[in-house]
C-alpha cells in the first residue's frame, strides 16, 4: 500500500517527508480528498548530468542570461 499525505501536511512538514522519500518511501499527496500527484525517489543511473551551471559561475547562472545566450 502506498502511503497518503494532504497537501498541507507535506507543505508543513516538507523536510521530514524529504527525509522519508530519500529513505526509499514514496508517497501520493491529495488536496480536498482528490489525488495530486506522487513523490518517489529517483532511481539511481537514470539522471544523467550535462552541464554544471556553478562550475561556470559560482551560485550559478542566470537563467535570462541563459536564455539571451541561446
């Protein structure tokens, strides 16, 4: 059975639902009764990174300049 959590409830609590999604759990959040959508954690190997925006720029870069850039 998967587990359920109200949207306030993850909202309120967010890191200690982070925590449990990290730890393997997965979760389905619902708003006045009626499903949202569901947190899982990733499966290790199906992200792959391309480009590292703070090894360009510490804090990163800014997505208009980004953007203009494109």
């Amino acid at each position: 059975m998967e587990n359920i959590v109200n949207l306030k409830e993850l909202r309120e609590n967010m890191e200690r639902y982070a925590q449990k999604v990290q730890k393997g759990d997965s979760f389905v959040v619902f708003k006045r009764s009626k499903p949202l959508f569901r947190i899982a954690p990733i499966e290790i190997g199906v992200w792959e990174e391309l480009i590292d925006f703070t090894k360009i720029r510490k804090g990163g870069v800014d997505l208009k300049e980004l953007l203009q850039r494109l």
